[in-house]
C-alpha cells in the first residue's frame, strides 16, 4: 500500500509538479503546500478509512452492488479516463525529458513505443503481480534515488540563500492551482481502488502511518520545491522546463563511471514514471474492464475486450506523442491538476452512497 | 483365481501344473524368455514361484524363498513364513499384478493361497558423488538411481514422523514408479492439491527421467524460466522439505524435483548454510551481482557504444570508442557475434569427453579471442566482457536457470538494439515483470518476502 502512495510521490519529481510550483512561486506557493499536506494526508486517511468498510472488494464490484448502473458506469468511465490522463501525462513528460537530455536523436514515438510495448504485457498481467513488480522495482531503486537526494542535498553549489529568499514568501495566499498541483502528490492512495481486493485483512491506518505518510510527504514536498530554488536561483527558476533534472545536471560525481548524476537521474526515475505509469493504466484498464465487456470480440475462446482496450491505449499514445508539445503538454496537465478536487469529491459521494446502502 | 474373462475362481492344488493364474500370466507376456514358473517339490509340499528373471534378484530369491522352502516341515509352516517376509506386498490383480512382475516382484502360490514378494534386483543403488551441485563442506554423496536407496537416505536425514511418502503409478509406458514426499505439517494443501491434480492429468506415452516430468507438470507449453528446481542433494531436499515444499522423486532418475519454488531458491547453494553468516552473505551477494552482469553487459555495451556514449564519463567514453576503432560493423553486430561465439564454446566443452574439451577451450578462448580483436573484428573491451557474461553465467546454482538467464540476455540485447537506453531499463523491468507474473503451482514465483529473510522459508 505505501508503495502506491510513495511511488506517486516521488513521480512528481520529474513530472510537471516542480514546474508548476516554481511558476507560481511568488504567488503563495510554500501556504498552499502546508495545506495541500495537511489535506492530502487527511484524504488518504478517510480513503482507507471508508475502503476498509469494503475490505477485499474492489471499487466497481463494491458499486455495482450498491448504486444503481446509470449511476456507476459514469463514475467508473470518469475515473478510467482520468487515470488514462494521468498515466499518459506520466509518460509524455518522461518521454520529452529523455529525448531533451540523453538521446537527441532518437525520435519521439520510438521511445514511446518502447514504453508502450513493455506496459502493455504489464497491463494485462494479474493485480497481484503487479503489487509485486511495483514493490521488487521501488525497493531495488529507492537506494539509488535516497543516494542521489543525499548527493544533491550536500552539493557545495546548493545555495541556502535562495531557499531563504523563497522561503521569505510564507504569507502571501494561496493559489488554487499550486494546492492542487501539491495535493497530486497524495493521490496515489486513490489506486486501492482496483487494489483493495488484494487487501484482504483491515488496512491499519492509525497515527503511526499517519505521521509516515505526512513525514515522506513534506520531505518530498520540500525537496521538490526547494532544491531547485537552491541551486538555480529564485528569479530564474521559471525559465526552466525541466527545473528538476537541470538540477541533477549541476551535480558532479568526481570519482563515478558515471560522472554527471543526470544520467543516473534520468535513467533511476525511468523505473519510476515506469511504476507510476504502470499502476495508472492498469487500474484505467481494470475499471474500463469492469463495465465493458465485448461478447462479440472473441479469438479462439479468449475474450479480447481487455486486448481491445490495451490497444487502444498504446495507439492514443502514439498518435498524441505526434501532436502535442512540451508547453501543450504543461498546459493540459495543469488543467487535470486542477480538477482533481471533483475527482476526490466524486469518490467521497460515490463511497458514501454505497456506505449508507449497504448499512455498514 | 484371475482368468483372462475376470471371473473370479479358486483354483485347485494340482501336482505338477502351474495354477491357472500363473498359465494365464506366462501367456500375457507373451512367453517372454525371462519369465519363469518354476515347481518347488518336496515329498507331498509342493509350490509355484513365478517371475522375471532379468529384474529379480537371484541370489536373494535362493536364499529367502527357495531354501526355506525346503527347511520347513509343511506348506503351514512355509506359509506363514513366506507371509512373515518384511518385502511382502498386497497382491495385486490384472493389469497392476503385471506391472509388479515386470518391475521384479515374484509371484507365489501355496496350495490355494498366492503372495507376492519384492525380490528387486538393484543395479543403480549406490549413491553418486555429487557433480552437478557441487560443495566444499556438506555432504558429498548425492542420489542413487534407484528409488529405494533415494527414500533411505531421505528417511535417514529426516527423521519426522510427519514426513509422508506417497506413492503415484505413472501411466505411460515405462510404468515408473513416483514417489511424492512431504512433510505432512509443514506443507501447504492448496499446492498439494494443485500438484495431485497436475499429475492425474497427464497423458504422455513416455516419461524418461524426472527432467521431463518436471517439464510434463509445468502448466505452459512455451516457457522460459524452471517453475521446480531439479536436485541431486539430499541435503537439499531435506532443508526444502523442512520448509514445507514437495520433493518428487522417479525412479530411475538420480535428480528429485522440488516443488513448488520462487525465484530466489534458484540462487541458493547449498553451500550457504555451512558457512558463517557474512560468508554465506558475500557469496549470496556476488551470486546476485553476477546475475545481474550477465544479463545486463552485453546490452549495457550496445546502449553505451551505439546509442549514448555520453553517459559514460570522458576518459571511459573515449576509451571505449577507440579500442571499437576500425571495427566494420555496428556493436550489436559485435556482441551477437562474440556471444554467439562463446555459447558454441560452452556448447562444445559440455558435449565433448573431458580429454578433448579443454583443448577446445585454449583454442576458442585464447586464440579465438586474440586472433579477433587483431583482425579488428571485435574490440579489446568487447572480449572483456564477453568473458565475464561467460564466467558470471556460471555463477548461477541451478544449471536451469543459468539457461534461461543466458536466453533472457538475448531477448534485452534485441530491445536494447531497438531502442537504446530506454530499451535497455524498461526491457529489464519487462523481464522482471515476466518473472512476477508467473506462478509455481500457485504460488508467486518472484515477490520479495518480508516476514523472515531466510530464502527458502517461504510456502
């Protein structure tokens, strides 16, 4: 379960996040982060809270029970979608990003179709295998990604003075589209939608996790907003696309085979998108799967209604790749960020007509 | 007793002729030379020994059956003894009664009364040394190719009552017997019941050894990767049995196959229980490293050579492009060449008797590799790595799975190919996504566990 949570997280670092805090950096970034923490814990807590009434059912089997069909196939299909967005935002930011700082020459829709062709197998494999996949890769990265942060963090060019300086922004309000930007980082609780079937026995969610959960969050918060501001400067910082990985770029390793921690940074968080991207779209897939089923769509006694939609997905991916450039591509997903709050709200009335249906 | 129709008869004690039982066995092996009825006659005792001479211990015959039979006073007294013997078994009917004798058991009719006794010549029953997983310490015997002995040992090492030994009847031609063991506490039903039904579903003509049974019981045709370990070591099957796993045993085939396992058992020696804990950690941990190497070094070079040299740092980059210098072909070219090459040197050195093969080697390892990068048809870097993926592929316990591993780097050099660094990391993460996905009799084949360290201890 905390991988879930912990590999969205740490997602965020590459993805457009940073980017979008550093752009309203001025405007009451570091109020609406504390708020989005202390929101976004308080949401994935009543989330377990509300998904352990339900232990070991999913989240469309749990309203297919309770709600009536012209309520549960909208939700379902929103959420589908939504997490269709946020698995291909994933993925085009991680795609820019490799072709801007490794290979140049490679184009565009054959990074991607790597990428497509190795989640697609990961799509259609068991849930739990998934679980596990998640939890083998996160644990052989996190040294190497906890080396990396230890690294950037006690670089000599890391200038405290900036962080000062942005710190010094403490009263002004909040912005509506940093709180929410900042809460993206909280999500990754929203996957025990497909997942909590795993879940068999009650989810412990007591203050001890609560803390964890808020610790890792305000260090990764802090860490995504601040180090940037460090080593570039607090008036430039807007300026840069990637603000993240130019960090990693001013970071040296004298004595590495590898010298410059950009690589080893681009390639770590390579696993990483490729977890987050992974868990997105195969919880799109299960829910898309659980409302449509294609009786005609059949090949030697398989159903091929998951094939169908795997398909699908690679296919929107590599046409969009095409079409949509870097500044589009922040466009769009601050736009998603932005309605993300409807999502949770969604999922709270969702949960609790079926909590007072069921009478639990 | 049993005639061809199946009726049920009692057959009278008439001198000198074999009981009908016996006329109609000798016909059903179709008057096979090495089948015997042989009279046993003293004053007014008299009796019938039935059996296959080729499979049934002579000597041990005279002494247990045939010289009692003439020591003792009346057919009571024989009788009795004959039914006191430690090797009697059930008397078996038609087809099973026939399956018996053919595997060396000796029909005996007393007056009225038949009893069957295993009188097995063994010819295989020595235990081996130990070749295929080899230890410093730790026992040094591995298993016999004779189904007793194996169980012997077992039984010896692992003295729990709660062990069960279940005897199976494979249905194909050779009519070997199976043997599955257990520790009856330990083990876990489901898989149990997963394997039971496994075994009663199969239907092949020929099983030879436990190497293609273990094949016959894997659930996917197309697989790439052992789902049951293949053992010599009795003291490997005794740890795994303590663990609660399955150990099938043949008969006729030294290696037991252990069921069901995960990932990590193939990387365990057995080695690492006789050492101290940061010994056994060090080895555990260079195993695990030389895995890695071996499946990521040759695809490492394309995508470093071909796609992305800047990762590297200057002197190494530079290095690297000049000892490729003059090289007439793109690096992927190179490696599959190089590795081609090795496999056909490992190929050879296995097929080979031991007096040629290390000729083989000198010349494919020494010469080959310097006459190549002279020509310049490799490069000086390329030979280094193709000998240590050669070494580190070695460095894998389980033969089975060093197999799979070396096809597996095939498969991530081709993505690599295609796409590069990025082909590289996500054809990695593709193999172990491969490797979680799969199932041994139901159990998750990689997944890491947390509740106790110790490898094995896990279903």
């Amino acid at each position: 379960m905390y991988y879930l949570i912990f590999v969205t997280m740490v997602t965020n670092i590459i993805a457009t996040v940073p980017r979008i805090l550093v752009i309203e950096s001025k405007k009451g970034v570091i109020f609406s982060m504390i708020a989005a923490l202390l929101i976004g814990v308080v949401l994935t807590y009543f989330v377990i809270q509300l998904f352990n009434k339900f232990s070991g059912q999913s989240f469309p089997n749990i309203l297919k029970k309770y709600s009536p069909r012209w309520f549960y196939v909208p939700v379902i299909l929103y959420f589908a979608i939504s997490w269709f967005i946020a698995g291909i935002i994933t993925l085009f930011t991680y795609v820019f990003l490799f072709t801007t700082f490794v290979s140049i020459e490679t184009s565009l829709v054959i990074t991607t179709l790597a990428f497509v062709i190795i989640v697609s197998f990961g799509m259609l494999m068991k849930s739990e295998s998934v679980l596990h996949t998640v939890e083998i890769v996160f644990l052989l990265l996190l040294p190497v990604i906890l080396f990396l942060f230890v690294k950037i963090m006690t670089d000599e060019n890391l200038n405290w003075g900036f962080v000062q300086v942005a710190m010094m922004n403490i009263n002004t309000t909040p912005s509506y589209m940093s709180f929410s930007a900042a809460s993206y980082l909280f999500i990754g609780v929203v996957n025990i939608v497909i997942f909590n079937s795993f879940f068999k026995d009650k989810l412990k969610f007591g203050f001890k996790q609560v803390t964890i959960i808020g610790t890792v969050g305000a260090v990764v918060l802090f860490i995504t907003y601040f180090v940037p501001i460090g080593f570039n400067g607090f008036e430039q910082i807007e300026h840069l696309n990637f603000p993240w990985v130019s960090t990693s770029d001013s970071v040296r390793m004298k004595f590495g085979v590898i010298e410059r921690v950009i690589f080893i940074f681009v390639i770590i968080f390579l696993g990483i998108s490729f977890l987050s991207l992974l868990i997105h779209w195969h919880v799109s897939l299960k829910l898309l799967e659980s409302i449509f089923h294609f009786k005609k769509l059949k090949w030697k006694k398989k159903n091929l209604t998951s094939y169908f939609f795997v398909i699908l997905f690679c296919g929107i991916s590599l046409f969009l790749v095409t079409r949509i450039d870097e500044f589009e591509l922040f466009k769009y997903a601050s736009i998603f960020y932005n309605i993300l709050p409807l999502f949770y709200f969604i999922l709270f009335l969702s949960l609790f007509v079926a909590k007072r249906r069921a009478k639990l | 007793m049993f005639s061809r129709n199946g009726v049920f008869r009692l057959c009278a004690n008439e001198k000198q002729t074999a009981p009908e039982l016996m006329e109609n066995i000798f016909e059903k092996l179709n008057r096979s030379e090495d089948v015997l009825t042989i009279p046993l006659q003293l004053e007014n005792n008299n009796a019938f020994i039935l059996y296959l001479k080729t499979v049934v211990d002579g000597v041990k015959l005279q002494n247990i059956i045939i010289k009692p039979f003439f020591e003792l006073k009346s057919m009571e007294f024989f009788s009795s003894y004959i039914q006191s013997l430690p090797d009697i078994v059930k008397m078996k009917t038609g087809e099973e009664l026939l399956i018996q004798l053919m595997k060396g058991h000796v029909l005996i009719a007393i007056q009225d009364k038949f009893f069957l006794v295993d009188i097995k010549m063994i010819t295989a029953g020595s235990p081996q040394q130990a070749v295929l997983e080899p230890t410093i310490y730790g026992p040094q015997l591995a298993l016999s190719e004779s189904i007793e002995t194996n169980m012997n040992m077992i039984r010896n090492r692992y003295a729990e009552p709660s062990l069960i030994i279940e005897s199976v009847q494979l249905t194909d031609k050779t009519h070997q017997s199976m043997v599955l063991l257990y520790d009856k506490k330990k083990v876990k039903q489901s898989v149990l019941d997963a394997l039971r039904l496994k075994i009663e579903g199969m239907d092949n003509t020929l099983v030879e050894s436990s190497g293609d049974l273990q094949l016959l019981l894997n659930s996917t045709k197309f697989s790439l990767f052992p789902t049951m370990i293949l053992t010599e070591r009795p003291d490997r099957i005794t740890y795994n049995l303590s663990n609660g796993k399955i150990i099938i045993m043949m008969d006729g085939s030294p290696q037991a196959i252990v069921a069901p396992v995960i990932f990590f058992d193939f990387m365990v020696s057995m080695e690492d229980n006789y050492h101290s804990y940061w010994i056994s950690l060090f080895t555990l941990t260079l195993r695990y490293v030389g895995l890695l190497t071996c499946i990521l070094l040759p695809a490492m070079y394309v995508a470093v050579t071909s796609y992305t040299p800047d990762i590297l740092r200057v002197e190494l980059a530079l290095s690297v492009a000049g000892s490729r210098l003059g090289v007439p072909y793109p690096s992927f070219i190179e490696v599959l060449f190089m590795l081609l090459f090795m496999e056909f040197l490992i190929e050879s050195s296995i097929r080979l008797p031991k007096a040629i093969s290390a000729t083989a080697t000198t010349v494919g390892g020494l010469i080959l590799g310097t006459a190549a990068t002279e020509a310049a048809l490799t490069s000086n870097i390329m030979i280094i790595i193709v000998s240590a993926v050669a070494i580190t592929s070695f460095v894998i316990p389980i033969s089975e799975m060093s197999f799979a591993i070396r096809i597996c780097r095939y498969l991530l050099l081709a993505f690599t190919t295609l796409f590069g660094t990025v082909g590289l990391m996500l054809g990695f993460l593709g193999i172990i996504m491969y490797l979680t996905n799969k199932d041994s009799f139901g159990e998750p084949f990689l997944k890491i566990n947390w509740k106790s360290m110790k490898r094995e201890k896990e279903v």
